[in-house]
C-alpha cells in the first residue's frame, strides 16, 4: 500500500519512512495489548509518521 499511497514531494526518503511505519504498525499489531487494535494502530501509524517526517525530512511542509 505504501507504494501506491500519494507522496508529499516524491522523494525516495518518503518511501523508506512509510515502510517503517508500518513496520512499527505491524509491531503495535502483535503486542499482547488490552488496547483496542483500532485505536492503537492508526495512532502508532500516525505518530511514527509524523516523527519520521519530523526527523528526516524536516524542511518539508505537512500541512499543505
């Protein structure tokens, strides 16, 4: 899905950092958490994306 998925800038930095997200996703997924999985997944998603961002690629804007 992350090949697919839109791109802010069409970077190959934006692909590695989607992978990790949802390596980090497939991680908070397998936890033996009492957390429902829709909650927790989409948040683990959304923060690792946004802090991947954050760390990498800072000079991009993600509120365009």
């Amino acid at each position: 899905m992350i090949l697919v998925a839109p791109k802010i800038d069409q970077l190959p930095m934006e692909y590695i950092i989607g992978f990790i997200a949802a390596a980090i996703g497939t991680v908070v997924e397998a936890l033996p958490i009492k957390v429902d999985d829709n909650l927790s997944i989409p948040l683990s998603v959304g923060f690792s994306l946004w802090a991947l961002y954050a760390l990498f690629l800072p000079a991009i804007n993600l509120l365009r």
